[in-house]
C-alpha cells in the first residue's frame, strides 16, 4: 500500500520499514494483530474520552478500537489484564476529531438550563 489513506496520519506509512520485525514479534509470542477503519477509531477515541478521561490522538483511538474487536472476537478475554499505550494528545489532531463530534449547546448559566439539556 504506497498510500494509505486514514485520518491516522502518524501511522500511515505503506511499507514501514520495522514492519517485517513487528510480525516476527507478534508471531513468536503468538500474538495477535488487527485493523482498525476510521470510523472505528473515531468511536475507539470517544470510548476512551467518556472511560478514562483522556483525549487521544487518532493513533491511541486505534489501540483501543483494536482491542475492542480482539475482546468481541474472543482474542483477548474479557477478564484478561491488559494495558494500551495511548501517548499522544488529541489537541494534535482536533482539526480532524472536531468534524466528527456534535458541537456543544450553548446555555445560560442557571441549573435551570442545564436540566432542560440534560432531561
């Protein structure tokens, strides 16, 4: 793939050039690997925000997109330990994250208000 088209630019690279030691490391500790569309990501991003309180960049919404499909398919076992890096900030990314968020409502300062948003 010369180019790979996602809103994932820090991961879009056609042929990396570790990749062929990325497979032999998932193949001799018998892991896994998985894909993940942008689409997927984007919902990997927002799982996180509403989780853990962490706004991630596209890349970091990859991890947990993937290990979200690897927990459905069986992979990984729901009560399994796992840890996800996720080390860049999704302020890097905001111009493409904002297209796909709902935009804010905007009220007036009174309890009043927030409660006809929220009931």
């Amino acid at each position: 793939m010369e180019k790979p088209e996602t809103i994932t630019k820090s991961l879009a690279i056609g042929d990396p050039g570790d990749g062929i030691y990325a497979l032999q490391a998932i193949r001799e500790s018998g892991g896994a690997a998985e894909s993940a569309t942008d689409e997927e990501i984007i919902e990997g991003i927002k799982i996180l925000t509403k989780t853990e309180g962490i706004f991630a960049e596209p890349a970091g919404g990859v991890t947990i997109a993937v290990l979200k499909k690897l927990i459905e398919s069986g992979v990984i076992s729901r009560d399994e330990g796992v840890v996800c890096c996720v080390t860049g900030s999704g302020f890097k990314s905001s111009e493409t994250l904002l297209k796909t968020i709902q935009k804010p409502v905007k009220i007036e300062p009174f309890i009043e208000e927030l409660r006809k948003v929220i009931t």
